[in-house]
C-alpha cells in the first residue's frame, strides 16, 4: 500500500569555502543585528570582518550561553533592545546556542517574557514577533540553520523547552566550512556525534518520509567516515568541508522530523549530570538501535545502507565506533544509577521527542545498562 508523505525545508543554503563573502547580498541594506558568542578573538575578528564588509550593524549582541537559559536570554533580548534603529534581520554568527538564541529573538524583540509566556501555554503565537534571521553556522552538528525550532533551557525548575514556529526558519543558511577550522577537538567531536544522532534519529522516526532518510543515510555514512580522521587532522579544509555538509544534510533531515528517543533522554543527563549535548544524545545510539532492528521495513533497508545487512553486527560497529572516539556507550559512566535510567527511559517516551521513536518500551529497556 502506497503511503502519503511530505517534505517541506524553505531555507535558502549557501554552501562553500569562503560564502561568507556573500553576507552583504543576503543582508541587502537591512538594518541588522550580529549576533555571536564573547570573549573569544576568533570572534571578535569575525565581528571586526562583518562589519567592515557587510556595514556596521545596528547592535551588536554577545550574550550567548553554551545552553540557552531564561535567564540568559533576558539579558539578550535587552541587549538587541539598545538598538538605536530597530534591526530588520538578525544575523547569527556562531554554533547552536548562536542560532537557537537568533531564534528567541526573532520571536521576543526586546522582551523576553513574550516567548517565556509562550513557552509556558499562557500566551498564544499570535503574540510572537518573526524578525528574519540569516544563519551562518561556525561547527558542524546542530543543524539549527535549516530548522524551526530553538532549544531553551529553564535551569531553575530543570526544564527544557523548544520553540517551534514555521516562521522561525532562517532566511538563509551560509555554510563556510572554512569558520568551522577553529573548533577545538573537544567540540569537534561534540557536534559531530550530535549531527550523527540527527541523522539517525530521523529514521526510526514516525514522522520519517523518502526524502528525510535520504538525507540521513548520506550524512550518517560521511560522519561515520570522516569524524576519526577530522579529529586526528583539525585544520584539514576538505574533512571540515565533508563533516559540514554531513550535518548540512542531517539538519535537513531531521528538520522534517524531528529527533526521537536519543535526544530526549539527553535531557535528563544534560539537566541533572551536566553532559555535553553531543555526548549526551549519540551514547544511547547503540542500544536504541538493538531496539528498532525488525520493528519497520523502511527503518531496517535506510539502516542497512548506513551498516550493512548484519543490523546486530552494525549495533556492535557504532558500539566500536564510539568507544574509538572515547565516548562510552553506558548511562552508569555518566554518573547515573540503573535505577535512575530506567527512569529517565521512561519519562524520555513520554516527552515529544520521545514519542517520536519507532520502537517500543520493552525493547529498549531490555537494552539498558
């Protein structure tokens, strides 16, 4: 029986060493808003090189965390609200956190508590501002730059939130890999494992569709061959420019679908454990892919293509791959009792990304360590 699907992405992409060059064009005399990360030189170089070639932005606001927090984001919002002039475009220079951020603001101007009262269902959509925003991404993994939806954290009550609305996708999305070949090894690896995670949570997905898993089985394939030599060779231009269109094409994927079970158990451990993201969402990928073996015929044959026709064998090879990279594969190495994980499991099916996932309670229990 034939199944209905559809794909839907309307960010324009520009991809290339050297494209941002272009930021000029895309800004097109718009009074704008810079957006990117303090007190580190790379960026204030880039602050520097933007505004000589691109006209000196309207504000420029650097108050960016790792994990965007409410308490953050006031402090942002008040910051783009010192604009003499009102920006007409915000452009996001930086990682994840830069363009989720862009995102907050897009949607809250000056005032936070617009988007904070949306987020707690006390305010409708209709009450949000939609401020064009032009993504330039600066690591390879987030794929916040082809999406509509921005993660936001309320670290006093341990809650994460995300803003989704349609009209959050960027304008445009530059892709330089060239701004990626400061990215520490550190965060190199963080955000490779986090694009891996994208792009295979978009398959065991119930939301998955052709075009989606096409996307994911490319960029899980590059990402899985070329993280361990970008890792061992960080000023390699042409690793840099491969691991950038691998995410590239799991935030597309997943742009369509959402994440699944990987990434809302990575909630837990990044709220109550501290985890890096990255780590946080790909060391469960083993065991949740033990779990969907058999569960769907599309899932199996887009798996397959990624780890060949022995799915078991495959579990075993991403187990491999991952401990290569040292990244262990159990919850108890993150400072969480069983007990505890077979909570979070539980709570993680229940969240939306969760009940995104394919497979069922019993099998991927049956795979916790």
């Amino acid at each position: 029986m034939s199944q209905s699907w559809k794909y839907i992405n309307p960010v324009n992409v520009w991809f290339g060493v050297g494209e941002i060059a272009s930021l000029k064009e895309k800004i097109r005399g718009r009074k704008y808003c810079l957006l990117t990360y303090n007190d580190h030189p790379f960026f204030d170089h880039l602050v520097d090189q933007v505004s000589v070639n691109a006209g000196k932005p309207s504000v420029v606001v650097r108050d960016v965390e790792p994990n965007p927090s409410f308490a953050g984001l006031r402090i942002a919002c008040d910051s783009f609200g010192a604009a003499e002039n009102t920006p007409e475009v915000i452009v996001a220079l930086g990682g994840g956190s830069v363009i989720d951020t862009a995102k907050v603001l897009a949607a809250s101007g000056n005032d936070f508590t617009r988007v904070q009262a949306y987020l707690e269902g006390r305010a409708d959509a209709d009450t949000l501002f939609n401020v064009p925003i032009i993504a330039v991404p600066t690591t390879a993994g987030t794929g916040s730059e082809v999406t509509c939806w921005a993660t936001v954290w309320d670290t006093e009550n341990k809650k994460k939130y995300s803003l989704a609305r349609p009209n959050l996708y960027p304008e445009h999305s530059i892709v330089d890999p060239q701004l990626t070949l400061q990215v520490p090894h550190s965060l190199t690896l963080s955000t490779g494992l986090d694009a891996l995670s994208h792009a295979l949570e978009s398959i065991w997905n119930v939301n998955a569709n052709p075009v989606s898993t096409n996307h994911a089985v490319f960029a899980a394939k590059e990402i899985i061959a070329t993280l361990p030599a970008l890792l061992r060779n960080l000023g390699d231009i042409g690793l840099r420019e491969r691991m950038g269109r691998a995410s590239l094409f799991a935030g597309l994927a997943f742009s369509n679908t959402k994440t699944a079970l990987a990434h809302s158990l990575s909630y837990y451990l990044t709220l109550h454990h501290g985890t890096v993201h990255g780590i946080a969402c790909s060391f469960s990928l083993p065991a949740i892919l033990r779990s969907v073996i058999s569960k769907n015929t599309a899932c199996d044959a887009a798996l397959r293509q990624i780890f060949g026709d022995d799915l078991e064998q495959g579990a075993i090879d991403l187990e491999a791959f991952l401990a290569d990279l040292g990244v262990s594969t159990r919850a108890t190495d993150y400072g969480v009792t069983h007990e505890n994980w077979v909570g979070a499991i539980n709570d993680a099916l229940l969240g939306e990304r969760g009940r995104n996932f394919i497979g069922s309670r019993e099998a991927i229990l049956a795979t916790a360590a």
